[in-house]
C-alpha cells in the first residue's frame, strides 16, 4: 500500500502499520511537510539495515514493526529470526537464545542500557519470554562488543529498546486486540495492548506508554525415559499430561526533556510480569523386574502416578535515569539505573505421589522413539493405587543490580584524519539470593482414607500417546495436609541447601577512540573491569547445616579493534578483534556442599575461573537498492576457562565416594563458523511478482570442548571432546513476503540441526549425551489494511505440528519427546493520530 502524506502522518501510520519512524531532533522537526511513502515490511527492512550500516560493531538489528509482523508471542522467538541467533523452547515457546553457538548462560540482555538480572535462581540466562513481543520498539545483538560496553558476553548482547515520543514527530495512540486458540486444547486466550506518545510544552517534553497483557490456555503432551537405557533396554518411562496457563502483563512509561538542541534529560521505566499456572498429571514406570524391559516382552514394573501443581511469578523492573549535555565540544552522557528480577513459587504441590499397590505384571512397551506403554487394565483403575507421600515446596530468588556511569565524547579534526574519542567508567552492584523451603508427608502422616480413588475427578486424561488413566485433583491433595503440622513436616537438609546469597560488585573504566579517513574508520580501545566476589551458603551433612563464606577479586583487561572499509557506496568491508568475559553461573558459584549419603555429595565450586574468549570476525556486507542487503561473516572465538560439570569421585577426600559432582574449568573451548544472510524486495520481477519479498540467512558453526573426570581405573584426569551444549550445526532462517495494495502476508521457516543439551551421569560416556533432535518450525502471517487507521492480522504459529524430541547417544532412544500443535490468531489494530 503506497500512500502520500504530511510526514507527522506516515510516521505515526508507519509505526503502526508497519512502517519506519522518522527521528526527529528538534522540537519543530514534525512540521516539515516533505511527503513519504509508505511501504509496510520493505520500510521495516530499510531500516534495520540502515542501523546495522551505521554501527562501528557487528550487530543485527530488527524493529518493533519486524517483531508484529510474524507470530511471535514474545522478544526470544522474533531474535530466533535474525543470522547465527536461535530459541530454545519450553512447552513450544522461546525462552532462551543462543547466539552463534554459544548458550544462553553465556549472553547479556539489556533493557534502555541498564543490564537485565534474571530472575531464575540458578542462572545468568534471561528467559525473553518475560518480554512481550508488542511492547518492544526495537531489539538489537551486539556480536562485537565496543569497550564502552559490558563485556559479560561471549555470544552476543541482546539489546532491548522501548518507545520514546521523540521517535516521533507527533502523537499517536495505537490500540490492539486479538484471540489465540489452541489446537491441542481447543481453549481460546486474549490478548490486548496499547501504545500512547505525545510530545507537551512546545515539543519539548515528550511521553510514552506502552500496555500489554496476555492470558494463554494451552497444553502439551510428553512421554519421556530421562535417557532410563541400558542398550536396547529400558528402565522406566513416564508419561506426561501438562495444562499450564501463562500470563504476561507489561507496561513501559518512558519519559524525555530536551529544553533545546544538545542538552536532553530521560526517564525509561519497564515493568513486566509473567505467570506460569501449570497441573502436571503422569504415570511413572520403574523398578521393573529384571532391571530394565526389552521392547515388546512383558515383565512386572511399580506404577506410580504423580501429581505436580504450581504457580510461579516472575517479575522483572527496570529504571533509568539519564542525561546528555553538549559542553562545548564535548559530550556529556550520564546514566544511573536500578534492575530487579525475581521468581516467587508460593507453596507448590511439588509432587503427590500414588503408588500401586502392587507391582502390575504385562507391564511393556514398543516404539523406542516416542514409547507407547502396554499395562493391564487395572494399571488404569484409581484403585490399584494409595497414597505414598506430599511433598510441598516454597521457593524464592532475586536478583538486583545497581549501576552508575558516566561517558564523555569528543570529536575532533587531526588534518585529513577525523577522530571521536570517548572514555568513561561505570560501577555496578550486584545480589542474587536464594531461599527455598521444602515439607514432606507420608502416608501414615496423612492418615485417613489412602485410596487414590478419593483424590481424582471425574473424568479421564485426554492424552493420545495412550492412557495415563483419571486426572488427578490437586485441591483434594492440598486438602489432605491443610491442616497437619507444618514444622514436623519441614525438610531442614533440602530447605538449606540451595540458599545462598551472592555479591557481584564491578567496577570498569574504558577507553576508544575512532579514527576515520576517506573510505577507513578503525575504533580501537581498551576497558579494564575489576570484581570483587563474595558468596554465602552452606553444607549440609544429615540434620548438620553448617555456614561457608568465601571471597575473592580480580581485574581483566579487555583491548578491542575494529576496522571498516567501505569499497563502494554500498559495499563494506569489516575486521574485528575483540575479548569478553563472562562469569560462571551462580549455581555453580554458590559454596555450599550437599551430603546426600555417606558417599554421595553435590559441591558448589565459589573459586571458578570466569571463561574468558580472544574474538576475531571477518566480513563483507552489501546494501542492494536502500531495503535490501547480502553479507556473510567469518568468526572464531578461542575461550578460556570453559566451565561444565565433573565428578571426584574416587580422588581426594572424595576417595571413598560413588558420586561426587561438582564444577570444573576446561583447558579450552573453540568455536568457529561462517554466517550469511540475503534479503531483498524482488521490484525488478514483473507484476504481480514485484510484490515479492525474500530473506534467507544461516549460520555454520563447529565447536569443540574438553571436558574430564577422575577414572579410578587409570588413577589419574580422562578428558574427551564434545561440542559446546546448545550449539546447532547449522541454523537458518527462511521468509517468503508478498504486499500489493492493503495485503501484506510473509511465511517464516526457522530452522535448527540437532545439539547437546547435556551430559549424561558419566561425562566421558558419549552414549549418555542427551541430544535435541532437528528442529523446523514454520509460522504464518496476514494483514490486511481495511483503512489508514485499522489493520487486520491472522496469524499460525507452528503450521507445521514442529514436535520437541531428546533423544540419549542414538535417535531410536527418547529421552524426551513433546508435542503442542498449531495456535491461530485473529487480532485488529487501530491507529489514531
């Protein structure tokens, strides 16, 4: 659709239909009356190529407009879009992304310059899904990271931007709706939003404000061994029923002063709450006879069948506070910030537990792949089995980081040679914390009536792997313990040892300098960041809790160079050499040491090493008529100190131990690869072809790790290599788009080759590896324009039935295997400005 208007117009159209958002840096810049076309995703390409262009680094860039235009529910599944960035899913959502190669845990995420903590109580990772998709203005990856940047990432720093009024020269209030349904549950969940800028005061003071809220009903089925093989046999299955329901609420309120040209003042608030309600009903199959089962031979097993039901809220804040001042022939920038994360699980029904009451025979199973149970019928009668045990569990992490920075800039002429100095420093304080309390009741304890026929409802598990039998009631096992003791119940060993409290404090200062002449501009720099480490926790040994502290410091230096050169117009060229350093997760660091037998022990390691990484890219970009753009990049990235689990057993004070797991440094970890990337408006076809729209980009990547152990056979460390956890071979991403007049529709391929997920019991077994098989998901679009002002969407997210599939050494056996179906959307936008 191509449209002539005033330019306060096609901006406020374009950002809500699709559109680029003009920059306006004066007060009065919205009323120049210079016309603009208006060309929906071909307007949403030229601009994210005209800010990857721009930047002295190796970024992707998509803007909030690339975000709506396909059916992603939230900010990790619209990055899965960009080259060398994939999702990793849970319950058929992104979560988490993994940047060429490299694992989630191991890249940063910012929001308006202030890092993002993550809520999750184990880890660094931030789980995107937090970030509903309709509230993000723009989303950016660093993939070489400048020394005025954090350098706490080895992948990428994902760069989350909300909407300021001054993206804007004038006002506009954008209102949205839509219903989802899913496939697998035949339930509908809305959806709605709402984006409000304005500028005040003459157009100096500017505000905006995003809403978003979601409530989604969805399901999930699943048949998992945990990877339960010995050979072609079997130890245990389970088969898995979910109902979870996930809600997110969002708001943004940004607000900008600018009195006049070079001296602005801002505030960017971001509050964003996700709530995951999920009932997981299964039926468990261990302690067979024999040992293991041989596909399709009957033997005699326990059933179980198990209950989980909890609700956990993860809130995440941020605020920041700025200003920029022109003192002369400096710039001034000024930053002071505040995050929090946190996860609040209330009293969980972690597990209530029913078990046969007796072992069933003719107990088999066929289809190592997605295994398909064969039991008698009693194995589905509520009444072969009692009550063994509730265990309830409350659960509390937070996450908080402080931080204040100040950067100055200058430019200046040294002859031909123009140059852009900058230096500044930045201190940040940072608390994760940890509490966790865990109760459990016995069947004797719970007395009464044990017959798991008192404790169902009434009707059957809709599963179609098979049965699983009647669901469970979780208000009817609450029920059963509201009432008992709660301090005799309370598990003193498990509700102390994952408490901890550590402190992260950094304190970094850089300096940069870029130099530009004719077709060159080479930025070089250096940043230093110092940090001090202290962490508490405990051992726990029996009923013994015994408090442990541990505290140390230490300084990187981290020197940068990058080089441009621009052979033509359109053509660039780009070299970088870069160093990072990110620390071990806090689980890992935490110094506590769990007993759990005489001979087992699970130990936190507060000494390890942060990875460091010595980066080096190479590449070529091309512009191709303003909206459309090939590269393709060379990297490679030699990495210290690679952190993964081990077991002592055997060695030391562990000598005399079976399992002793704890966290150790690798010697070394590589990881190289190649990413291209193609897409352009295909204008030169005749019509109705010219409408056409493709993009093509992928990443092939190889990487290799040593991990090792000590064998008490050989006396002494065995290593072997692996290839880094989450890194997929290949990863690519197809679009086929097509607008003419008030249509634009775009079909998305995402694709990933299988990865490690993780190593099994015994690291140096490649046997146990746990794998996720290939992964290919295809999602849909359409909008049509009914007027300037209202735009209808349909949307299919997973057209294709994509399942989730973990397979243990070889394919033929499942460790997990998922399935959620197609969710479809209908939703309408209007726009008022």
């Amino acid at each position: 659709m191509k449209t002539q208007l005033t330019s306060l117009a096609a901006a406020a159209l374009a950002l809500a239909h699709g559109g680029a958002a003009l920059a306006a840096d004066a007060p009065d810049a919205s009323l120049a009356a210079t016309s603009v076309v208006i060309t929906g995703q071909r307007a949403v390409l030229a601009k994210s190529i005209a800010a990857q262009d721009k930047a002295d680094n190796i970024r992707n860039v998509l803007s909030s407009d690339d975000i709506g235009n396909l059916p992603d529910k939230n900010a990790a599944e619209a990055l899965a879009r960009m080259p060398g960035v994939s999702v990793q899913r849970d319950q058929g959502e992104g979560r988490y992304v993994t940047v060429r190669g490299l694992g989630p845990d191991l890249n940063a995420v910012t929001i308006n310059g202030a890092l993002v903590p993550s809520p999750e109580a184990s880890r660094r990772a931030v789980a995107l899904d937090v970030l509903p998709a309709g509230l993000v203005r723009s989303l950016e990856v660093s993939k070489t990271l400048l020394p005025e940047q954090d350098a706490n990432s080895l992948g990428g720093t994902v760069e989350v931007k909300s909407l300021s009024a001054f993206d804007l020269p004038g006002s506009l209030l954008s209102v949205h709706g839509a219903v989802s349904r899913d496939q697998n549950t035949q339930q509908d969940s809305p959806n709605a939003g709402l984006l409000w800028a304005s500028r005040f005061g003459g157009g100096k003071f500017g505000v905006a404000l995003g809403l978003s809220g979601e409530k989604r009903k969805f399901g999930s089925d699943n048949v998992e061994t945990g990877g339960a093989w010995d050979g072609e046999r079997l130890g245990g299955v389970e088969l898995r029923d979910y109902l979870p329901v996930r809600e997110r609420r969002a708001a943004a309120l940004n607000l900008d002063y600018r009195p006049q040209a070079g001296n602005s003042w801002f505030l960017r608030s971001f509050l964003s709450r996700f709530s995951d309600d999920e009932v997981r009903d299964r039926l468990t199959v261990s302690n067979v006879s024999g040992g293991t089962l041989t596909e399709g031979t009957p033997a005699s097993a326990r059933l179980e069948r198990r209950l989980r039901q909890r609700k956990y809220t993860q809130e995440v804040q941020s605020l920041v506070l700025g200003t920029q001042q022109k003192l002369g022939d400096w710039q001034l920038d000024a930053q002071a910030g505040r995050s929090k994360a946190d996860e609040d699980t209330p009293e969980a029904l972690n597990d209530g537990r029913f078990r046969g009451n007796a072992n069933f025979p003719g107990i088999s199973f066929t289809n190592g792949q997605r295994p398909a149970l064969q039991a008698p019928a009693s194995a589905y009668d509520p009444a072969s089995y009692s009550l063994n045990a509730i265990t309830l569990q409350q659960r509390y992490s937070e996450d908080t980081e402080h931080h204040l920075r100040l950067d100055l800039a200058h430019e200046f002429a040294l002859g031909e040679l123009r140059s852009h100095m900058k230096f500044g420093a930045k201190t940040s304080r940072r608390e994760k914390s940890n509490d966790t309390n865990q109760w459990s009741y016995s069947a004797k304890a719970v007395g009464g009536a044990l017959s798991m026929a008192g404790f169902v409802q009434g009707h059957e598990l809709d599963y179609p792997f098979g049965r699983i039998g009647a669901a469970l009631d979780p208000a009817a096992i609450r029920a059963r313990v509201a009432g008992l003791d709660r301090a005799a119940a309370r598990l003193a060993t498990e509700s102390a040892i994952n408490d901890f409290t550590l402190h992260e404090d950094i304190d970094a200062a850089y300096f940069q300098n870029t130099v530009s002449q004719d077709d060159w501009r080479l930025l070089a720099g250096v940043r230093a960041e110092h940090t001090a480490f202290e962490a508490h926790g405990v051992r726990a040994s029996g009923s013994s809790i015994t408090p442990l502290e541990r505290k140390r410091s230490y300084t990187n230096w981290l020197p940068s160079l990058q080089l441009r050169y621009d052979v033509d117009r359109d053509t660039s060229l780009r070299a970088a050499w870069t160093h990072s350093v990110v620390r071990a997760n806090f689980s890992q660091l935490a110094p506590g040491i769990a007993l759990a037998s005489a001979t087992e022990a699970t130990i936190g390691n507060p000494d390890l090493a942060p990875l460091k990484s010595h980066n080096f890219d190479l590449g070529a970009e091309r512009m191709i008529g303003g909206d459309g753009a090939v590269s393709a990049y060379l990297f490679y990235k030699d990495i210290k100190n690679f952190t993964y689990t081990t077991n002592l057993a055997g060695s030391g004070q562990w000598a005399g131990y079976t399992s002793a797991t704890t966290y150790a440094n690798g010697d070394m970890a590589k990881v190289k690869g190649i990413e291209l990337s193609w897409q352009q408006p295909l204008r030169m076809l005749p019509a109705p072809f010219n409408g056409l729209l493709v993009g093509v980009n992928g990443a092939l990547t190889d990487s290799r790790a040593n991990v090792a152990r000590y064998d008490s056979k050989a006396g002494a460390m065995v290593a072997r290599r692996i290839a880094m956890p989450g890194q997929s071979d290949r990863v690519m991403n197809l679009m086929l788009g097509y607008e003419a007049g008030p249509v634009s529709t775009r079909v998305a391929l995402n694709y990933k080759s299988p990865y490690l997920l993780e190593l099994g019991a015994d690291i140096l077994n490649g046997s146990q590896d746990r794998m996720v098989d290939t992964q290919k998901q295809v999602d849909f679009s359409l909008a049509w324009h009914i007027s300037k002002a209202v735009q209808l969407n349909f949307d299919v997210a997973n057209v294709n039935n994509e399942k989730y599939y973990v397979y243990q050494g070889v394919k033929a056996h499942n460790a997990q295997y998922e399935q959620y179906g197609r969710t479809y959307k209908l939703g309408l936008k209007a726009s008022f400005f």
